[in-house]
C-alpha cells in the first residue's frame, strides 16, 4: 500500500468495507487521502506504471468536492468503501 493509501486507512471512519481495487465500481463512496471521494466512471483494468515497475492494476476516476483525479492501484490492492453505489 503506498502512503496516500495507508494515511486514508488510518483515517477511515468506522462502518467503512475493505475491498480490494477490482471490486471498486461507478458510483461507490471511497474513503481516500483523509475524505470521502465518488467513483465517477466504470474502472478500467490494464497494465500501468506503479513506480519503476509495469504491472496489472486498475484506473479508478474519482471526485471529492472541487478536487477530481485518477488513481491508479493493482487489483488485489486494499480500499474502503464508505457507501457501494445505488442500484440502477
């Protein structure tokens, strides 16, 4: 787990899920860098860079606010889930 992630599990409020970064899905809550962020597309699995090293992970759009971005975690990676998303 990298220190983004390890300082958002120390912060995560209580009643949050661990799931690992595969079972992340559009529209879930994460809790992530100390507050609350939603996923906001459909996770895209592929090879990407994670330091020096090209390994399978995943693409993970997110909005918190006014802030947005892309994290990019290997799939068996560990992240909460403050609220999984509303059925359609």
């Amino acid at each position: 787990m990298n220190g983004t992630a390890t300082a958002a599990a120390r912060s995560t409020p209580g009643g949050c899920t661990p799931i690992t970064a595969g079972e992340v899905g559009c529209g879930d809550v994460l809790a992530y860098d100390g507050r609350e962020v939603e996923v906001t597309a459909r996770p895209r699995p592929g090879s990407y860079w994670f330091g020096a090293e090209r390994a399978e992970g995943v693409a993970i759009d997110w909005r918190g606010g006014s802030a947005s971005g892309v994290m990019f975690r290997r799939g068996a990676e560990t992240l909460y889930r403050v609220r999984k998303a509303d059925p359609a």
